[in-house]
DNA sequence: ATTACATGTCAAGTTTAATTTACATAAAAT
DNA sequence: ATTTTATGTAAATTAAACTTGACATGTAAT
C-alpha cells in the first residue's frame, strides 16, 4: 500500500508498561522481536490482526497506539 | 499472520451510507473493487493503512468498522 | 575483562495482501 | 428483450508483512 503515514507509540508504551523489552512485546503479541523493531522504527506499518494484538497488550485503543496521516 | 479472526461491518456501514456501492467505498478507501469484496467476505483482512482509510470514509474508529477475535 | 542483555541491521526466504484482467449471475432499468 | 449495474469468483502477478538466522554495538552486571 502507500507510504510511511503510520506512526506510533510503541516506544512511549514499552517503556510505561514495566520497561517492556522489545522481545517481551514480541513474546506477548506472538511475533519476532524483528518485527517489533520494524514496526517501532516505522520500517513497515503491522497488518491489522497484529496492530490488534499489540494495542490490546498494552490495554489501548489502535487509535491511541498507531496514527495515521495521509498525503495532505 | 493467524487466520479468520477478524469480522467487519463493511456491508452494514454500506447500506447505511446512502447504499454505497462497493465500487464507491473502494474508490473513496482507493483500492480496487476486488480488495473491497475480499475484505467484506472475510477471505482476508486488510492492512492496518487500508483499514484506516475505510474506517475514515465511515468516519468511524476501527474497532467499530473491524472486530478482532482471538483463538481462545 | 568478560558475560549478559537490549537494541539495531541485513540478507534470504515464506506468507499474505492487493492488483489486474477476465468471466459469471442476478436484479433493475429502459 | 437487451442493456446496465452491483456483486461474486478465479488465476496470475506484484508488493508488502513477517520469519529465520546471523552479526554488530552499547550499556549494565559481575
């Protein structure tokens, strides 16, 4: 699909939810720690099952972990 | 990823938009008509990018246009 | 000093999402 | 009756997500 228009805040996440690791996160959302990185570094946006997965380890929204901005 | 986990609300929120056709959602959400149909019956689920933009032609949050359902 | 851990990266491979083109059917319009 | 519109399907291809395995760096223990 089209460009980098996803951030998030996974980072901010980890870090206030009991210094999450990255592989934690991993373990927890059921992918590789590579993926985590990815996804962190914005390298690539999740597909919507693991943006689910991630967003409900940490108890939040999609919207309050990943945001979306188009090409204005 | 998983499998069928996740439903949608594509058909209902449709026909409660002034019946809009699935070529009109795929042309607002900019994907083609087969993408449309294949999200709507469920064969797979969009990425997280396209499930935001359906969800912004909606003007609804993700989680009211998708539900995610885990294994249990 | 060296072991351990957390993070970042890279290349090669598999899987899944999305496109393109094309054909089929049913219903509505004319 | 036949044209148009909306929907469903399918095969072949491209693009993107995700995995696997491996290596590098910095920092915190010990």
């Amino acid at each position: 699909m089209g460009k980098d228009a996803i951030s998030n805040q996974l980072r901010n996440l980890r870090f206030h939810h009991n210094e999450m690791t990255q592989q934690q996160l991993a373990d927890k959302a059921g992918v590789t720690r590579q993926t985590i990185v990815a996804i962190e570094k914005g390298n690539y946006s999740p597909s919507l099952e693991l943006a689910f997965r991630i967003a409900r380890v940490f108890g939040k929204s999609i919207e309050e972990v990943f945001q979306y901005e188009d090409k204005q």
